[in-house]
C-alpha cells in the first residue's frame, strides 16, 4: 500500500531523573561546568523568587499568581537558547526566561501586585519583548507576526513563543505553525507540557501521542525533550532558534514536565489530581537533578548551594521591598496609556476622575 | 485628478502610503495576485512584491495575531477581513491585544495596526456577508471605529488611519463601493480623525448617520427641503473616540433630532448619540430623538435584504414625526 506521509518524533534526553548521564554525546555547552552553573543559579533563583511570591500573595500582598514550581529547566532552558535580538512572547509563568533577559522580579510582582507598571520592562533585551499573555495561546500568532516582520526586514531574528499544553489545543496555536510553515518565518513555539491545564489533564487534552508532532501538519522540525533536563532544554532550543536564524525554518519543541504547583493561587490542584502523583513528580525535579549532576562532577557543593541560597533570598527581600515601596500611579494613568494622544471625551472623562480625587 | 469610486479611494490611500512608507503591509487572504475579493488591493501586489502584500493562510484568527506582531515590531500593518461577518475570529486579537497594547505596557509596546473590513449590507450577498457591527467594537477602549462614506473619505481617513499610532478598525460601506466617483487628488492628504463631518448645513432639525446610510439621508433632506424643511446632515465617520461637540452644536441650533444607523438598533451606536444628547443637551430640544435603525434581526438574505436597510422614506417620516412633535 502506498504511503503518503510517516513521521517519527524524536525525544531528547541527556540527565536521567537521579542527574545520571543517558548518553555520553554531551552538547558543548554542557561540557563548560561555568556555563552550566550559571543556569543551576537562576533555577535556584526562579525557584526561590517563586517561592516569595506564592508568600506575598498569602499575606495579600500579591493578588492571583500562577507559580512556575517544577517548570525551572524549561524555562531557563528557553531564555538561555535565545539571543539577545530575539523577541520572546511568553505566556503568564515562563519568569526563569524572563529573568534570563532582563525582567526583574519586581516587575513580576508588580504586575501580579496590580500595577501595568510590571508590564514596561526597563532592561534590554526583555523591554523588547512581549507582555505577558492572559488569553491562551494567543500569543503565539504575535511571535508569528514579528517573525514575518524580521523576514520582511531581512533581519537575522528568532521570535519564540511558549505556549501550555492546553494552549496547544487553540485554533492561534495552529495559525501560528501553520503560516510559520507555510512562509518558513523564523519561530520557534516551545510547548510546556506541563501534564495540566488547569484541571484538565493532557490525556483528555489532545489524542495526539505526542503535542510536538502537531508540528508536523504545519511543515514545522518537531521534537519532544524531557522538560526537566535543563540540557535537553538547552540543546533543542539551541538548535531549533539557529536553524530558525540561518532560514532553515520553524521548529516546535514539546517540553515534558510538570506543574508541582496549582494553576494559580486561586486554584486548589487538591481537587482534581491525586496526591501520589505530584509526590512522584518531585522524584524528577529538575532543579535537584542538575545540582545532583554539578555535584558529581565537584562543580557544585553544600557550601555553594547554601550561599546561593542566601544570595537569592537577599536579591528577593530587595525586589520585594522595593516593590511594596512603590506607590499607586496616580490615577491619572488610568487614561494616559489608552491613546497615544488622549481624545477630547477622555480628557474630560480624566478631569472627571481627578476632580473625584481631590474631594 | 482622476476621478475615482470609494473602493478606489481605498486602493490609492493604501498605494500612496506603502510607496511612501516601507513599513506598510497589506495582509488578508486573496489580498495578493487577486486583490482582494472586492479588489481594494487591485495591483499592489505587482508594485510592491508578495511580501508587502501578504496573502495569508484562510484564518481570520492569524490575520488579526500577525498584524499585532507585526505592529509591536514597528511595522504598520494594514489588515483585511474579507467581510464584516468574518471578523468575528478576529475579535480575540484587536480587543484583547492591539486595543491594550500600549495601555498594558504603558507604551513600550504600541499597536499601530488598520482591520479593514467591507462593511453594511445591500449587495445580495449570502449569509455572514452583510452585518452591520460597528457598534461591537465602539465600547472597546483603545480603539478607533471610522466609517468612511465617499470617496475622498475613504481615501483621506484611511491614509489618516494608517498613519494613526493606534489600532483603528475601519470598516468600508461595501453598498457604496462602486456608486458614484468623485475627483481625489492623490496627494497623501490626511482628512482628521476623530472629527464629524457636516454635509448640509439646516436650521430644524439634525440628521445624524454614518457609512452607506449617508446617501439615504442626505436624500432624505433633499425631500425634507422641496418641503420647506431644513435639515442638517452630519456623518459621524469616526465613531470612537466621538465628536460629540460637533452633534451637540447642531442639536442646540435646530432642537430636533434623527439618527440613522444601518445596524440593529437596540444597542447600537445611535443609542450613544441618543443618550449624549439626553444627557447634553435636553433642554435644547423641541422634541425626543428618534432613531430610525436595522430592525433587531439577523440580516435576512437578499429577497428580504432591503426591507431591513433605513429608507429614504423612513427618515422622511421619522424627521416629519420629530417636527409634529415640537
């Protein structure tokens, strides 16, 4: 019988659960133990600003925020495989790539504290890059369309979405590979599959056997990686955003990890999934599986990782408390940011609001 | 100067701006080689080469997400749905993301972005292919709704629209594409946004409409004048943000009101009007408003299509109602 098409999706692990190497052809990046200490530092880093945050909402100082627990690897993983002069559209927990480029964590508590502020990245190379994306997946079509735009401006830029495994299930996901493929724009979608879309699981999500081959009915490369392998992460990222660069097309990476936590601090993950199953989950955290390795290979000790304890703790109590130093805007900027000049009605409409705050 | 039809003005506001400025794009589906399916991008294709006029896969949804990303990266982006009723799927993308954009990231990220779309019914179309919907996206903020009604109309505030640093939505009155022509100098003159226009001065009563219910309405005070009767005609042509300055003066020198929208009425943009000049200008007038609107039904296919449009004859009637009134 002829056959029109087969496909095989490759899955790419270097680190086992226990931080054992599966392969010995361990990219270069990985062989430079500086390098990879640096990303061990900003997974311990995400883990810990995480951490602060989830505290500040409990004591009301943080209103609803989606922790990014367990995601540390593919998150970092994504941030270190970009370059500067790419655009990132994220959506609303990718922090470990986000503090790759340059958001700060009190921008991230900013926003989620209430105040667009969070939103206006001051620091190259995030300021150039997307806001967080509330409607799922929808970003994926802004990353599709700075793509073209780098295609059409002859630049040599990747644009990268991060999109869940519920957002993969979204007609803007599709559009996204779909036109990437069709036009071979430079865009690189990393699905997080983090094992949970809020309470729906991703085997009701998609009868797909893998979410990475959805990219095959676009044209797209496709591979699926072990998301809590920060080396994995790094090296299909890596390959995918320079094929991207040199013109050779976009790529979909499905990152296999998972949600330690709820889906947001107004979600209580108690009520639909079992607690056997997140206890198993930690057996393959991600942060313990690179410090396992480091450790092995003398690149990393207790005394190390208790000093970078403290100096994420000391950097999180400054962002915090210079966040909680930072007044309302006034209310002014409630109108000023709707237009880029502010219509006649809505000058009268702030005056209005102002005058309320006088009395 | 030639003189040209309201899809020609379309077609000339868009070649005038992409030869003077490289970062106009035109995207849609069959906006290429075909130029469009009422060809408004007739020939771009050829002047300015396939990626400056983008064909696009059949996904309204993509349309609308690449022309954001392609305007948060500095590039203007002229976008077109085919019809009206297919801008639905677009909705997502221009309300919660090139309507916020520069309000979420206090201006870091800008959206200068145009979603044409051909507009208004009247042409025997199949279903889906005639609504009247402005007024689902004049109470997004952000936004801008203009409603060209002539030829040098759709020429000066499309260009006006391209330039604009904000989305504008611009919808495109497709029963008067090809009515009339009028001479338009192509020479890159901008008409104002965010203005009414007055297209008849009258001292009794103020008929307000906007799109392609403008030509029933300035006839409708051509048969209120052979009566003796002096109208007022204003077409809003930019709905939001609105010149109400504009209505009110003219509600205050004639007392008297009409609106005249094609789209169904309960909650249309007519009801706004209405309500601004409640609010504005009640002890100016001599009589209520009245609004002469859509009927607050689907747009029936095209055996019933016209009984649904505001006639000439149902503005006379309803401007003779208002002036027995008071």
């Amino acid at each position: 019988m002829p056959i029109a098409a087969k496909f095989e999706i490759e899955y790419l692990q270097y680190l086992d659960p226990e931080g054992k190497p599966v392969r010995k052809d361990l990219p270069d990046f990985a062989q430079n133990l500086d390098y990879m200490v640096e990303l061990y530092k900003l997974m311990v880093s995400t883990r810990v600003f995480d951490t602060k945050s989830i505290a500040l909402q409990r004591t009301g100082k943080l209103g609803t925020y989606a922790s990014c627990l367990g995601h540390e690897a593919t998150h970092v993983g994504i941030g270190a495989s970009m370059k500067p002069e790419d655009v990132f559209a994220p959506s609303y927990r990718e922090y470990g790539a986000q503090l790759y480029r340059g958001v700060r964590p009190r921008d991230v508590y900013m926003y989620w504290g209430g105040d667009e502020r969070g939103s206006d990245y001051p620091d190259e190379p995030a300021r150039h890059d997307f806001a967080w994306s509330v409607p799922i997946g929808t970003q994926c079509l802004h990353a599709a369309g700075s793509a073209l735009a780098f295609k059409l401006r002859k630049e040599k830029r990747v644009a990268v979405c991060t999109i869940g495994d519920g957002g993969s299930s979204k007609a803007d996901f599709y559009g996204a590979i779909n036109v990437a493929g069709a036009r071979d724009l430079p865009l690189v979608a990393a699905i997080v599959n983090n094992q949970w879309a809020i309470s729906v699981p991703r085997k009701i999500q998609s009868g797909a056997r893998t979410l990475a081959q959805k990219g095959i009915a676009a044209g797209l490369f496709c591979i699926q990686v072990d998301g809590n392998d920060i080396i994995a992460v790094r090296k299909a990222m890596g390959d995918a955003i320079e094929r991207a660069r040199k013109g050779d097309g976009g790529s979909v990476v499905e990152c296999v990890t998972y949600r330690l936590g709820d889906h947001t601090t107004a979600d209580d993950a108690r009520r639909y999934r079992g607690k056997q199953e997140v206890e198993d989950a930690w057996k393959k955290d991600p942060v313990k599986r690179l410090r396992t390795w480091l450790e092995a290979k003398k690149a990393w000790n207790k005394k190390k990782e208790d000093a970078l304890q403290h100096e994420c703790e000391e950097w999180m109590d400054k962002e915090v408390n210079t966040y909680l130093e930072t007044r309302a805007q006034p209310v002014t900027a409630m109108f000023d940011y709707t237009f880029a000049e502010l219509p006649a009605d809505l000058v009268k409409q702030r005056e209005e609001a102002m005058a309320l705050e006088k009395r | 100067m030639a003189a040209i039809t309201l899809i020609e003005g379309v077609t000339q506001a868009l070649a005038y701006e992409m030869k003077h400025d490289p970062s106009v794009v035109v995207l849609g589906e069959d906006v290429g080689v075909n130029g469009g399916v009422f060809r408004a991008t007739q020939g771009l294709s050829e002047k300015f080469g396939e990626w400056r006029v983008f064909d696009t896969p059949l996904d309204e949804t993509t349309i609308a997400g690449l022309t954001v990303g392609l305007a948060a990266q500095g590039m203007k982006p002229v976008a077109e749905a085919q019809f009206e009723g297919f801008i639905y799927p677009m909705m997502e993308q221009i309300v919660c993301h090139a309507a916020r954009m520069r309000n979420r990231t206090r201006g870091r990220i800008t959206c200068p972005a145009v979603f044409r779309a051909p507009w208004g019914g009247g042409i025997h179309a199949p279903e889906h292919h005639s609504e009247a919907n402005e007024h689902l996206f004049t109470n997004v903020p952000g936004l801008r709704v203009v409603l060209p009604s002539s030829p040098a109309r759709a020429y000066g505030l499309l260009l006006a629209a391209i330039r604009d640093p904000d989305p504008v939505v611009f919808f495109e009155p497709k029963r008067i594409y090809r009515q009339y022509k009028e001479e338009v100098p192509d020479d890159g003159e901008a008409l104002p946004l965010d203005v009414c226009f007055v297209l008849r001065d009258g001292t009794d009563i103020t008929l307000v409409t906007w799109g392609a219910e403008v030509k029933e309405t300035l006839e409708a005070a051509d048969a209120l004048a052979k009566e003796g009767i002096s109208a007022e005609v204003i077409d809003v042509a930019t709905l939001t943000p609105l010149d109400f300055d504009t209505i009110a003066e003219s509600v205050q020198k004639t007392g008297r009101c009409v609106i005249v929208q094609e789209a169904p009425k309960t909650a249309g943009f007519g009801a706004e009007i209405a309500a601004r000049i409640a609010e504005e200008c009640l002890y100016d007038l001599l009589a209520p408003v009245v609004r002469v609107a859509g009927w607050d039904i689907h747009t029936p296919l095209f055996r019933l299509e016209q009984k649904q449009l505001p006639s000439t004859a149902r503005i006379v009637a309803a401007a003779k109602r208002v002036l027995a009134a008071g």
